[in-house]
C-alpha cells in the first residue's frame, strides 16, 4: 500500500505511520480492529526516525499510549514522570523554569542561557527550553521516553534523554471529540477537536481547549500591595490547527500550527527551616513575616502557607507552525523517502517575582515587561531515508537560529535598607561583642555616645547606611523603587550533518552506526543598567574602605560585599557586554544487538552526547568584581549500555532490562548561591546503574499491567576550586566532591494496573492506578543537608464506565490519591542566613550545620486533586 492510500485509511495516522499502541498498557482486542489479543507486536516506535516494533529497538524507550496516558491523568510534561522510572520533573518561581531529569540527570531552568539535557521534541520538532513544552498538549497519540544521550537524531543533541511527543493527525474519516471537566480547587476544564476531510486530498483537526483552576497555596499577604491570597493556580488555553494534504500516492504534507497561553500566579515558595534572621523580618511586616522558626532552628512542619507581599504573576505565551514534507522515491537508490521539517516558534514570559518571599517588603520584581525571557526559534531538516534486505541506512542535515532576549529588573522595597542594617548590626555585634552597635529607626548605626545624625569618623558610613544622610561624608543609600534594569541578547546558530544506519549482517546480528557533526555559534549582546542613583552607597563603601577595615579588620570584605551585591553593585552600572565563541562536536553512537530466537534480543551499545555552550545571562560577580565572560564550555557524555529485551508468555509479556554507564564531563551546574544563579562546569559527573521494565497483557480481556525500576548511582567525581571556572564559588559546592548528585534517587519505581473492557452490549467500565515510588533524594543544587526529601509515593487513580461504542464515557478521577507532602526544589532564601562559612571547618569541609543560619524555602509538590471528566467522541 502506497503512502497516500495508508494515511487516507488510517484514522488517526501520524504522517509517519500507522497507528502505535502504547507500552504502558494498550487497547483491548477490539481496539485494535482485529479478531485476537493484544500483543507486544502493536507496540511501534520511532526512536530511530523509522517504524520499528519496540522490540526491535536496541534503545531504552518507555512508549506510552493515548489510552495510558489518559488513564494516568497526563496533560502535560510534568504529569509524564509518574509513568516513567528514573524520570523527575519540577518547576521553581515559575513554569517558565521547569526542568526534565533521567537517570539523575536534568539542567537547572532558571537560566535560559542553557540548553536542556533532556530534550523536547513535539511532531518532530526540537522544542530547545524544557519549559516550552510544559503546557497542555492536546490529543496525544503517544509519547516516547528515551534514555541516554541521543547524539545523531532529533534535532540538537541532548546529553541524558529525549521526550519525544507525537500528537493526533486529521484523518479522513470524520470524528469529533468533547470533554468536560470539574474538581477541587475549583478546577474546570472544557476541550474539544473535529477532524474530516476537506476534499479527497485535504483533510483537517482542529483542537481548543482552556483549564481553570484555584491555586494550593495560602498566602500572607504581610505589608502588601499583593491582594491575592492563594497561588499556584491554572488559567491557559490552547488551540491547535493541522492540514494534511495527499497531492499523490507518493506526497504527504502535514502543516501545524498552534497557540497557547498562560495567564496564572504561580509559584511561591514556603519556609522549611526558618534561621536567626526571622526576627528582623517580624520587625518590619504587618504580623507574622514568615513561618516562626522551630526549636534550635530545626526542620519546619509541611505546610502549605507561603508568605509574600508582591504580586508572582506569569504571563506565558507560546506559538509557531511546521510543516513536514514526506516524498516517497520508489525508483531512487532502490527506494527511498526524503523529509523536510520546518518549524517556526515563539516562546515569551513576563513575570513578576516575589525575591524574599516573606511578608516584608524587601525586594521583587514587577509583572510589567522588565522581567522574563523570550526565544524565538526557526528550523530546518532534511533526511533521506531507505533500506534493502541488509542495510536500512539515513542521511540528513539540521539548522537551526534561535535568538534568545531576557530583561531582568531589581526593585528594592521599603524594607530592604532597614532589614540589611539589622542584618549588618548582628554581624558586627557577633564580631566583636564589646563594643556593640544598634540600628535606629531610620536604618543608621550608633555606638554608645554617638547622635546618628552627627556621626563621629570612622563609623560615619556604618552609621547612616541608606537613610538618606551622610553615608561616608554625603550622598544618598538604596533608594526605594527600581534598582537595576538589564537586557541580554543571544543569537545562536547551529548546523549539523548527520547519518544512522543499521547493517544486517545476519538475520539475528544487527550493527547501528551513527554520526553527527554540530557546528555551534553563539554571541552575546547585553546593558547592565544600574537605575535611580543605585550603586551609589555601594561607591562609598569602596570610598571609605581605609577607613572601614581600620575599625572592623577581617570583617571589612563581608561588610563591603554587602554593600555591593550583584543588585547594588556600582561596577555594573552601564555595563555594555559583547561577547561570541563557536564549538564543533562529533557525537553518535555505535550498536551491535543479536536475536538468540525470536523471543529474546540482546544489544550493547557506545554513545556521545553533547550539549551547547552557552552563556549565563545574569550579573555574575567573584567577590565584588563583576566576572568579565559568563561563557561555560559545552557538555558531552560518553555512555554505555548492555541490554536484553524479552518478549515472553505467547508474545504476551514483554520483560527489558539494561545496564548503564554514563560519564559527564563539564557538566553545567545551574546554582543559587544566595544572592545570584551562576553557571559552573563540574569537572565530572558519572550516572551508573539499571533499568528494567515489564509489561503484561493478562489473559483477563482488558486488564494489562506495567512497572518499571531505575537503580541509580550518580555522583560527582572529585575536584577543587582550582578545577572551577571561577575558585571563589567552591566553598558552595565544597558539598559536591564525590557526593550524590542532587535529583538522583537511588531507587526509582512505577506500576500501573489497567482495565478496560465492554461488560454487556452497551456498556464498557473501566479503572486504573498508576503509582510511583522514589527513594530520598537532595533537591538542592549544593547537597545542603536540609534540603533532602524523604522517600515518597504518589498514586493517581481513575474509574470509568461510557458506552461500549465509547460515544460518551465518564471518569472519576483523583491525583495524588494519598496526599503526599513533598517538596520539588528547595533553596537558600535570599540574605536570609549563610549556610557555608568562608573558613575551613575542622571537618575540613566548608560546611558545618552547627554555624548555619540558613533559611530555607521549597516550591511544594501538588496536593491530592480530584474531579469528574465527562467524554463525548462521535
């Protein structure tokens, strides 16, 4: 059968192939249009960008069906982890910072600067952020996890794994679909498609869709202006067009277009550990500022109150097109078919940000267009694809150009000058003890016989510290308002040339050889802009130096860092920066599998992974001298696999276990060290372990399950401040030599049971549950003790029962069945305590609990949601 012929009398055919039934479970018999079980057989892939049994595939690839992932309750990225073992996903001050991990592996979100580990691909096309694919994903047919570095195919290259998402496709056969949705949280969701032909060649899908929910967090509003009193809601839409059109019975063209947007307040975080510094920030808010601090400043109870007086609203907005082209060439190089992919995409935010996330006002961020990021991104692909009886062999070319824009902006709030005076008075008094020092009430020190409003020299500059007096013989403090406003400018192009080619050297002994050539360039435009004077107490710091460190000594740098940081600091004002650097890399991969009988295949396999250079588009400091490039160097990874695949039980049970070895070298570590995020290349970072997968097509018509199991074992190599870009940063990464990484759970476990089945003429039931179970893990970038998570399990659960033609079909449905409290990231609150100290501990490390004023926030997990999902499809 021609192309054109299979696509017209496929009814949701994916341009292509035919329809693919998921591994996480599949249809019934009468789903599958023929007269017998279900079997592995229906489980088709295409991780190596041609339809292959998953069996076949000597990848590790979690396939999940539509069916699957709608009985889990999957309408985005995040959701997916609950069905994928070794897999986490968490988002921090926004969903525009969400990030992948596998196998103990992901990229930080906050900075757009970086590329993402773990790769996002949508109907083909490389989505080069993680957090542009967070969104509602509509009609899915089915979505492929794969594991490792995927170095030859799908676009850019990634490092740890790939997402690959294959949504619905018209068809000519016409079809509607409904959905209606409610449930706690006053969660209401309504979507809908039609689908059918415009002509005998020409058919068309349409989707919209829009979800509205409450937010889960209970906010403290403390001094204001913020009015809203919950966060973490949902308000977005979607709406999806698509063409496929069939000239002949050798073209097919498939044109997508789509937009989505988010209009939501999300995400404050909540204290976990409270430090000293509560006090200050009770001083100076309407009541309670944050979370009281437990005795001996222990861990906090869970709690799902956050405190802030800013606005977190979020405004996220993504659009863009592709086409893909398939040509089928019977009579070129004895058969062959030629791809084109063109994609075109936008992705903004603009977002408000609450700094401290207290009821204080001490610093933010405004909603107002001076904060967020955009990438705007064009592509183009080319392969050509065909086989004989002993080589199934692929070409291709890839470029991309994207251009990145971020604005950042400081705003300084009515409480910052006062809340840093405590700060600076309690270290001063620590210091020394016997000559004490108090803040008034406009923020200035005094010492026992001394008028603020005449100081005596040298304490003159300590004395009125942003109060609007003499600061080091005049000029103003931190004025209230906006401090700094900075833009950056990436442009990036990259070209890469690429094959994939597998060699039959037998029936059962198969070679896979593949190779990619990148050729990466990337510049850097930016204005640091220092606004309303800031910078100025900051100057007269530096000023009066001399006359500083003869009173206060050893404590003069802290004192001095204080006064300029990244936000304050004089030497960024009108800061122009331009910088370029370009990269090439050979990636690829080499596969030899072997089929000991048809049940059983069993493969080994090399691979290198590369991931882009970039730049950290931030203010970056080492001590209080702006760093003068923000490159990091790229990252690549040599990986090895040995595996099996089985295929057991009448083709019934499928049973795959592989064995791991990933080496990371500059690995790019995105960490908050308390006052700014910096990039750093960890010298080595190694993932080692197993994963192993089951799935079984009971003989009980239509009760199947699936489980999986990750064994991880990822930890950083060892390595001293001489070996970082930038030594000053190592006494906050002291914790990572030869440690775990952070998100690496030793053990990662899913299971899913479903059924589905009809049970009389008219009448089909159904039910799911699908959980997952980690091991502890630290969600902390530095391995801070405190911000280790227990182990936990999450469970979502569904119940069915509709028509046996599926005409109507209503759901019950519940997520996070059992109300697990969990935290996603934890994190140093900002000037909020210190955690590591700048003297080497007896233990010899650079950390030591007992010293650590620290507080700690988290961004939580969701709470147990539940609701009703009413389905009409005709």
């Amino acid at each position: 059968m021609r192309l054109t012929n299979l696509l017209r009398t496929t009814a949701s055919a994916a341009v292509v192939g035919a329809v693919a039934f998921g591994f996480a479970g599949a249809a019934s018999a009468q789903d599958t249009g023929q007269d017998r079980a279900t079997t592995v057989d229906d489980i088709i892939v295409t991780a190596q960008k041609r339809e292959q049994n998953l069996q076949d595939v000597p990848i590790v690839v979690t396939s999940l069906s539509q069916e699957v992932l709608e009985d889990a309750g999957v309408r985005d990225i995040k959701d997916l982890q609950i069905l994928t073992p070794g897999m986490t996903v968490t988002s921090t001050s926004s969903e525009a910072s969400t990030t992948a991990r596998i196998r103990g592996v992901g990229t930080v979100g906050d900075n757009p600067g970086l590329e993402s580990s773990v790769g996002v691909v949508i109907d083909g096309v490389y989505r080069s952020r993680n957090s542009v694919g967070f969104g509602d994903l509509g009609e899915l047919q089915r979505i492929e996890v794969l594991k490792g570095p995927q170095g030859t195919l799908f676009g850019k290259n990634t490092s740890a794994g790939v997402i690959n998402i294959i949504t619905e496709a018209p068809s000519f056969t016409p079809g509607f679909n409904a959905e209606l949705t409610v449930g706690n949280y006053g969660a209401m969701a309504a979507s809908g498609s039609v689908t059918g032909p415009i002509s005998d060649t020409l058919a068309f899908r349409l989707y919209a869709g829009r979800r509205l929910r409450d937010g889960f967090m209970e906010i403290d509003t403390g001094d204001g202006p913020r009015e809203n009193t919950d966060d973490n809601n949902q308000d977005f839409g979607t709406v999806r067009g698509q063409l496929l059109w069939l000239p002949n019975d050798n073209t097919s063209v498939r044109f997508i277009a789509d937009y989505s947007s988010r209009d939501e307040y999300c995400c404050i975080g909540t204290q976990i550990r409270t430090g000293p510094t509560y006090p200050f920030i009770d001083m100076l808010s309407d009541g309670p500022g944050q979370r009281p601090p437990a005795p001996g400043f222990g861990m906090l109870p869970f709690s799902r109150t956050g405190y802030a007086n800013r606005e977190s609203g979020q405004e996220v907005e993504d659009k863009g097109w592709s086409v893909e082209a398939n040509f089928d060439m019977p009579n070129f190089l004895g058969g062959s078919t030629l791809t084109s992919v063109s994609s075109w995409r936008k992705w903004s935010s603009s977002l408000g940000h609450e700094i401290d996330y207290t009821g204080a006002d001490i610093a933010y961020r405004e909603q107002d267009g001076d904060f967020g990021f955009d990438v705007e991104n064009a592509t183009q692909e080319f392969r050509l694809a065909g086989s004989t009886d002993s080589l199934d062999w692929l070409v291709g070319a890839f470029v991309t150009q994207e251009d990145i824009g971020r604005t950042d902006s400081w705003y300084f709030g009515e409480d910052y000058t006062p809340f840093l005076s405590l700060l600076l008075t309690a270290r001063l008094n620590a210091a020394n003890p016997a000559i004490p020092v108090s803040p008034n009430a406009i923020g200035c020190f005094t010492r026992p016989g001394q008028v603020a409003s005449n100081p005596a020299p040298p304490f003159g500059f300590l004395q009125c510290l942003g109060s609007g007096g003499a600061v080091g013989g005049g000029g103003p403090g931190f004025t209230v308002g906006q401090g700094f406003e900075d833009t950056y400018e990436q442009a990036s192009t990259s070209y890469a040339l690429f094959t994939n080619n597998t060699w039959h050297l037998t029936e059962a002994f198969d070679i896979t050889l593949g190779l990619r050539y990148t050729m990466d360039e990337k510049s850097l435009r930016g204005q640091q802009t220092n606004t309303n004077g800031n910078g100025t107490t900051c100057g007269a710091a530096l000023a009066n130096a001399g006359a500083i460190g003869a009173v206060l000594g050893a404590n003069t740098p802290t004192i001095l860092g204080n006064f300029c940081l990244p936000w304050a600091n004089i030497a960024f004002n009108d800061r122009a920066i331009s910088e370029s650097f370009d990269d090439n890399e050979l990636s690829g991969t080499v596969k030899a599998s072997f089929r000991l009988n048809p049940s059983i295949l069993t493969y080994v396999s090399y691979a290198r992974g590369y991931k882009s250079f970039g730049y950290n588009l931030d203010r970056v400091q080492s001590g209080i001298t702006p760093v003068a490039s923000t490159l990091f160097p790229s990252e690549v990874v040599d990986s090895y696999e040995a595996g099996v695949k089985m295929t057991l039980l009448d083709r019934t049970l499928l049973l795959n276990a592989t064995y791991f070895d990933q080496t990371f070298e500059d690995f790019q570590l995105n960490t908050f060290l308390g006052t700014a995020f910096v990039v750093e290349s960890i010298p080595e970072l190694t993932s080692r372990g197993v994963d192993a997968d089951f799935l079984w097509f009971s003989p009980i018509e239509g009760l199947s399950f699936q489980g999986g199991v990750t064994w991880t074992d990822a930890e950083y190599g060892e390595f001293t401040a001489a070996d970082l870009a930038n030594p000053s940063n190592f006494p906050q990464l002291s914790l990572l030599p030869g440690a775990r990484a952070s998100f690496a759970p030793e053990w990662s476990t899913t299971l899913a049971i479903n059924f589905d089945r009809n049970i009389g003429d008219d009448v089909r039931v159904g039910f799911s549950l699908a959980g997952k179970y980690m091991s502890d893990y630290n969600t902390g970038s530095d391995l801070i003790p405190f911000k280790q998570q227990d182990a936990f399990t999450t469970l979502n659960g569904r119940f069915l029962v509709g028509s046996a033609d599926e005409r109507w079909t209503a759901e019950f449905w519940v997520q996070n069945l059992t109300d697990e409290e969990y935290i996603q990231v934890a994190y140093n609150a900002p000037l909020q305590g210190s955690a590591f100290q700048t003297t080497v501990q007896p233990n010899g490390t650079y950390y030591n609990p007992a010293l650590d004023t620290q507080t700690y926030d988290a961004f939580l997990g969701a709470p147990r949601t539940y609701g009703a999902t009413l389905r009409f499809k005709y």
